[in-house]
C-alpha cells in the first residue's frame, strides 16, 4: 500500500470514526447555551441599569430608558454631600470589614488547626457546635446584645458600647468564625501530618513547621475565606444599623439607606445607585483580580 493511499484510508477511518450529530444533540447544546445566556443576562442587567440610572440626571430618577439621556456625573458628586457623610461611611465600612477579617482569620486558622491536628473526645460535638452558631438568625440576637451593649446588663455596665467599633466588630465576628473554622479545618485535615514532621526533623518547632510549612500551603483556603469573610461584613445591614446609630458611625450600607435627596421628602433614586456603583465595584475588582486564588481555594482537595 502507497503512502497515498494510506492517507487517504487514515482520513477515511477518521470521518467513520466521527460521531454523528444528531438533531436532538444540536437542541440540547442550543438550549444549554441560551440557559448559560438567560443567567448572564439575569445577572448583569440589575448592574447594568444601577449603572444607567446612576448617570442620568437628579430629575429623571424614574426614568425607564435604557441608555441616560443626557449622561450626567451629578448624581456622584451628590453621594459627597455634606449631609449624607458618605466618605465617613465608607471609612467605617473598611475598618470594620478589615478588621473583623483579620481577627476571624487569626483566631480562626489557629481554631481550626487545632482541630484538625489535635485528638480528643469530644472533636466532633465541638464542630457541630460551631457550625451551629452560624444557623442562628441575626435578628434573634440583636436585642440580647443592644441590651448588652447599651450598659444595662446587671453585671455588665462596663460593656456600654454603642455607636463604638467594638460593637460593630464583636457581633459580626462571632457569624464569620464559625464558617473560617469549619472551611480551614476540612482544609487542614487534607495536608499531610508527615510535612510537618519532616520540618521537625530539620530542626524547626511546631509553631515554625505551622507558620513555614503548613501555613503557606494553606494560603488558596486562607485567602478564600478571608475575601467571602470580607465580602460579608461589607455587605452586612442589620448589625451595622442596630449599634452603630449616629451618622459618625454609619457604614456604607447603612448610610446609603438614609439618602433623603436634594429636594425635600423626594428618594434621591439616581444618587442612590451612584453609591451603590462605589460600594459594589471595589469588591467586583477584587473578585475579579483574585479570582484564581478564590477557584483555588474553593476546590483545593477536591480531586485526589
């Protein structure tokens, strides 16, 4: 057989080998593709229209047009006015949000470590305990701590803590925990003991095997729940609204619900969505730049 006729044979064997489409193939892959597209879709406009609503004019706040007509910045320079405080807000908004990471992330890795590592009884209660707490509803806890943090908890009157920090931190803590320790404790149980170990051997101490070898490998599990930790206190209402109730110390959240407008009793609805365009898009271009880590950490050990 000629090296022409054993191509001509190869490509032969190619197209008999090629599955055949059928009609019922090309419907399902057609509909899967609008499904794909019906959810961009669904999910893209409300941004879409935050953002066109936030560009037209004060007065047309009730538009329905599609595209502003004429594209106007005013409503972002409103968000600045000297009685809404908006640069205050979001000031308070990333302290809290900051803060409430770091301290779930440090008391929490070293929880979950902890658990992971260490061997006793009662292991299993202890998790189920604390991914408990976090099915608690918010709102069944806020008048037991507005109590507490008001000063007037017999024994507790030091704790006199509204509109502080504090008592916008604390609350919002003890929700984000138990979810870093449930995640970082699966995540911890997945590397292998024999790391650590081995650093020992070369001379390091448990704490130093922790922090040089267990730690960085650990970092994509880390980072994820630091990002959905901060994503969530950011994003966070009824804590922020029921401690934190001077202008001072309103969040970003908080402050944009109280957006009375430039003309009387009217809802200022176009400077509205201007704040809500400067509070959504820093944590979209935080996703956006971080989302290989967050992929990472969301699907670290799911394949063996």
């Amino acid at each position: 057989m000629s090296t022409a006729q054993a191509h001509v044979t190869a490509a032969e064997l190619a197209q008999l080998n090629k599955p055949k489409r059928s009609g019922q193939y090309w419907a399902g892959t057609i509909a899967g593709l609008a499904g794909i597209a019906f959810i961009i879709i669904y999910c893209i406009l409300p941004f879409y229209w935050m953002i066109v609503s936030s560009l037209r004019l004060p007065t047309d706040g009730r538009s329905t047009d599609f595209l502003p007509n004429p594209a106007s910045l005013e409503n972002y320079v409103a968000v600045f006015a000297p009685q809404n405080m908006f640069g205050t807000a979001i000031l308070n908004s990333i302290i809290v949000s900051t803060s409430t990471t770091v301290l779930t992330l440090l008391f929490g890795i070293l929880a979950a470590y902890a658990l992971a590592r260490l061997r006793f009884a009662a292991k299993g209660i202890v998790l189920s305990i604390i991914i408990a707490c976090s099915m608690f509803p918010g709102i069944t806890l806020v008048i037991p701590l507005f109590k507490l943090f008001s000063g007037n908890y017999p024994g507790f009157e030091w704790l006199n803590w509204m509109n502080t920090y504090q008592a916008l931190i604390i609350p919002t803590l003890s929700f984000g925990l138990p979810l870093c320790v449930w995640n970082l404790t699966a995540f911890f149980r997945q590397l292998p003991v024999e790391l650590e170990q081995a650093a020992m051997v070369d001379g390091c101490t448990p704490g130093q095997a922790f922090a040089k070898v267990i730690l960085p490998l650990a970092a994509p599990g880390v980072f994820t729940t630091a990002i959905i930790t901060f994503i969530a206190v950011w994003n966070d209402y009824m804590i922020a609204l029921q401690f934190g109730t001077t202008p001072e110390m309103y969040t970003s959240i908080v402050a944009l619900s109280k957006f009375t407008g430039q003309y009387g009793f009217d809802t200022p609805w176009g400077t509205i969505m201007a704040a809500g365009v400067m509070i959504t898009v820093p944590l979209l271009i935080a996703v956006l730049i971080f989302q290989r880590r967050i992929v990472a950490g969301l699907t670290a050990g799911g394949v063996k």
